[in-house]
C-alpha cells in the first residue's frame, strides 16, 4: 500500500538526551494541517500531534490483504503483537530470529508509520531456558538479549520506542514474584533499562502494566516506581497504560488525572494495548457502551500534552486475544471479524476528528484549604474542589505557599486533598491552591490558610512521612509513605508505625509488611529495600477503608531500625 501524502511520516527524535535537557516533553508526531472530516484515523490524529495504532499479528499481516489495506491506511503506528517478544526473536540461546519483526518494520517502513517494540522483559512469553538460569547468567542473557534486539533497528527510523520491561506489579500493587524477581530481585528493572539505553540511545523506553489506567493502589505503586527509578537516573522516559477494559466492570476512575500524574513526572504517557471487551452476544446497548469508553479513553490522551497516543490490540475482531482468554466474551476491537466498522471506531474517529479548537478556559478557582494533621514536617489540606467547563477537564491542583514575589509550589494533587510533606519544624506557613485543567490552564488563586509546623521532628536513625495519594467517599490511598535514613550508619531493616483513626481498616498494601495492633500499624521493611545507607530512602504504600462521609486518614508516624 502506498501511503496518502497527506499522512505525516513519523519523526524518529535523535539527540534524546538534549531534547530532556530542555524539558521537552516530546510526542512523536508534530501537528499537521487539520484533517478533512472524511479522513482516516491515522490523518486526525496526525493533526492533533499524536499518534493512533494498532498490534498486528503476523499471519494475516502476510496473508490478507484486507488486513494490510486497514492497518496501512487507518494508523501511523504499529506494535507486533508477538514477533518482537522473547520466545519469538531468541528461542534457544543465542540464536536470533528476526523474520517475523523484520516483516513487521518493513511493513510500517513502507506504510509511513512508527514501530513500538514489544516486550524486551517479561515473565510470560520467555523460553524455559531463560527461566532455569542461575542470578549471574541470567542477568547476563537479559542484557545481551536486549542489546541484539534493540541494536538490530537502532539505526532504523521506524523504530522508536521500546516496551523495556513488561508487568512487573501484580494484581495488589506488590512487585510480581516472576522468575526474574525471585532470581535477580528488584535490581533487573534499572538493568534493563540502563541495556537498552545503551543498545540505543535515542529510542524512548516505557515500563508497561495493566489496570493502572485509572488511580488506584496499583497505579500509585508504578508511580512510586518510576519515580525512584528516575530519582536513581535510570532512562525510563514513557509509562504505557494499557487498557484491557471490559463494559461489565465500569470504566476506570480518574483516567486522565492518572495520565497527568505521571507525566508531571516528566514521563511520556501513552496508551498500549486498548480493547474493551464484553459478554456475547453483541447488542447495540452494549455497542453504545463500548464506544464511550473508547471515546472516554481517547478523550482522556487529547486532554494531556504528555499523553502521545493510543494503540489498540489489534484491530479487527477476526484475530482478537479476548474470546480465548475470557470465554464467553468478545467483540473487543474496533472492526467486526467481517472487516465491518463498528460504533467503537465512530467514536475514535470522532474524537479524533472532533474538538479542534483549544481549551482557553480556566477551571473555577477552590475553595478556601483547612489544615489540619499538622506535625513538625507535615501538614493535611482539603479544599472544595473545582469544576471546568472548557471541555478538557479537570486535571488536578497545585499548593503555593505564599513568600512574596516567589511563590513556590509545596505539592501537587489530584484531588481535593493533600498531605504536604518535607515542611521545617517551628515554622509559619501561608498556602494557597490553584486547579489546572487538562490544556494547562490555570484557575485563580484561592483563599489562603495559614499554619505552623510543630517543633521537634523524628530523632533516632530513621523517619517516615506519607502523603495521601488520593481519597474516596469511604477509602483512601497512602502512597509513598517515605523512610529515610538521617543517622549516620547504614539500615539493615526499618520499622514504622502509625495509627489508623478507629472505624478505619487495611485493605492493601505494597513494599513492606504490614501488622495491625488495634489501631496501630507496624510496617517492617521487605528483603529488597530494609538496607538503606545514609541519607538514602526508600518507600511503601497502602490503601484503607473508612466508614462514609469520614475525612480522617492517619497519623503518628514514626521509624526505628530493628
């Protein structure tokens, strides 16, 4: 297929290194001129400076040419569904086979499109020889395997991004027990990534998960993650969402504030791998409700600068994963397994198509923080939150603390809450808040509220602040709780303890271990994060329950070592 020269070909970013100097949050495509309303996917989504794709599987990539006419001229960028996965490109060890993702890339060469390489590191999907190696070896084949993988299209324009390490959390939010957890530990995360840095330079590299589309315990732990991995200055440049949704569990909460969260990381976001299944038989009410999501989804990546598209797991359902996987259900793609339109791609094409105009207008200003929780180094504020009608969206709030000519930013949130941390002991402070929408506009500035720190602070080896992640009618989410060494000898283990305010209940928790006394909870430090040398820190994270209508979160924390 010959593309349209009205399609824009993929820009691959070289000097990635002085692109993140400036502070660029770069997507791959530039805007192009806006498309006609008749246009295909992949031409609407050029003109709003993102991408559209799909994950294409080999066999009627290579025999069907009603598969090759859809993919070539509806998206501009493709995945490969499997050909670029371990147990497809190093069956044995050592010996590389690259048909498959050779015809892959030569595909979107031809075709004008950007290629996303999936997976480099992943517990499913990897040959058993892999798995039985010991800590040395292993580590040794991982990295080999990235740099010929990655190495082989280091030099091809096509190639621009990298699924560097592939579900690393489990359903909880702990870190996922695989075989390269249990034999490498935590440590194979930055040593990936760190390989395929070096394998190629100028290729933007993601951590890749799912149901961490929306806020919730496992998405603040991928937060956390990359957050301490950037801090260590491990290249993780893009977080992928991938967004495996069903109509019959609900649409993620908080999506596009989720989105926002990480890129205020300085991540791209993006989404991956989108299909949104249902229970067979189709129907149109069922039809109607797929296609919101879609839209929601969609809408959601428009609304945030960082967000640099969304691909789905294939197109068709012809060649879908899901009625194997979840027997009895189906109809997840945007195409019948007739080649047929479906009202999932309608609203795709119309959110792309649609809302060119920008969001000029700014969210309504907060109301007036209250303070409350205050401590020698902490402080809890909650405010009446803001509504936005400019048709981005609300994306959350920045804390100023008011000094003068200079006001600083103390933290930000998505909600209408936060637990500012970090704060000097015996000090007066006077904060305001703002709301910003989706485009980047700024709200007024509320009413200030004024407090001071309590004096004191920690003492011993070691101390724990947290911060309220995000809150709900009768829960919450506490995440990171931050324990850091401030003595002057290395941890060999930590301990915290807080107390739960009473009607308050555990519900989860991730990177330590967590005992309940009444209302008081001790959390022990795991094997991978107890050792911590001077001034270094580390964190953990869990998710409670309240009665309704109860605001209260928890407090008196304190550390010790062992």
């Amino acid at each position: 297929m010959s593309p349209s020269p009205l399609i824009t070909p993929p820009v691959r970013i070289r000097t990635f290194a002085a692109v993140a100097l400036l502070g660029l949050l770069a997507v791959f495509l530039l805007p192009s001129a806006p498309a006609d309303a008749s246009a295909p996917l992949r031409q609407h989504a050029a003109s709003r400076g993102k991408f559209v794709g799909a994950a294409l599987a080999a066999s009627p990539l290579a025999n069907e040419a009603a598969y090759r006419t859809i993919a070539a001229t509806e998206f501009n960028q493709v995945t490969a569904e499997n050909a670029m996965k371990w147990e497809a490109t190093e069956p044995s060890q050592g010996q590389f086979t690259f048909g498959g993702a050779d015809a892959l890339v030569n595909f979107a060469t031809q075709n004008d499109q950007q290629v996303h390489g999936h997976t480099l590191v992943w517990h499913s999907q990897t040959p058993g020889w892999v798995q039985s190696l010991g800590a040395t070896a292993m580590r040794s084949a991982m990295q080999n395997h990235i740099s010929q993988v990655v190495g082989r299209y280091a030099n091809n324009p096509a190639v621009v991004s990298w699924d560097v390490v592939n579900e690393v959390f489990d359903d909880n939010g702990n870190l996922r027990t695989s075989f390269w957890y249990n034999t490498l530990g935590q440590s194979y995360i930055a040593d990936a990534f760190r390989a395929a840095r070096a394998a190629d330079p100028d290729a933007r590299l993601c951590i890749n998960d799912y149901n961490v589309e929306g806020v919730n315990a496992k998405s603040t732990a991928m937060y956390d993650l990359v957050r301490s991995l950037r801090q260590q200055g491990v290249p993780v440049d893009c977080v992928g969402f991938q967004g495996h949704l069903a109509i019959q569990y609900g649409f993620p909460a908080q999506v596009r504030q989720n989105m926002q969260r990480f890129a205020d990381l300085g991540v791209q976001v993006r989404v991956t791998e989108l299909d949104v299944r249902m229970t067979l038989p189709r129907d149109t009410a069922k039809d109607a409700t797929q296609a919101t999501y879609y839209r929601d989804v969609v809408d959601a990546c428009l609304a945030v600068n960082a967000c640099a598209g969304v691909t789905v797991w294939g197109f068709t359902d012809k060649y879908s994963w899901v009625p194997e996987t979840f027997p009895g259900q189906g109809a997840a793609l945007l195409y019948d397994e007739s080649y047929q339109r479906k009202p999932a791609y309608t609203a795709v094409h119309d959110a792309l198509a649609g809302g060119a105009s920008p969001d000029t207008t700014p969210p309504t200003t907060p109301g007036a923080p209250s303070a409350s929780g205050v401590t020698a180094g902490s402080a809890t504020l909650t405010w009446t939150a803001s509504t936005d009608s400019g048709g981005s969206g609300l994306a959350g709030y920045d804390v100023y603390r008011e000094q003068g000519a200079t006001d600083p930013v103390l933290g930000r949130s998505g909600t209408n809450s936060i637990t500012l941390t970090g704060l000097s002991a015996a000090t007066q402070y006077q904060v305001y808040v703002r709301a910003r929408d989706g485009a980047g506009n700024l709200s007024g500035n509320s009413a200030t509220v004024t407090f001071t720190t309590t004096t004191g602070g920690g003492g011993g080896p070691c101390s724990a602040t947290a911060t309220v992640q995000t809150q709900w009618n009768n829960g919450y989410v506490v995440q990171p709780v931050t324990v850091a060494n401030t003595g002057t000898s290395t941890l060999a283990g930590w301990t915290v303890t807080f107390t739960l305010p009473a009607g308050h209940s555990l519900t989860g928790s991730w990177n330590a271990t967590l005992t309940t006394s009444g209302q008081t909870v001790t959390a022990r430090s795991m094997g991978y994060n107890g050792t911590l040398a001077p001034a270094a820190s580390t964190s953990f994270g869990f998710q409670a329950a309240r009665p309704s209508g109860d605001t209260q979160t928890p407090s008196g924390y304190t550390c010790a070592s062992p």
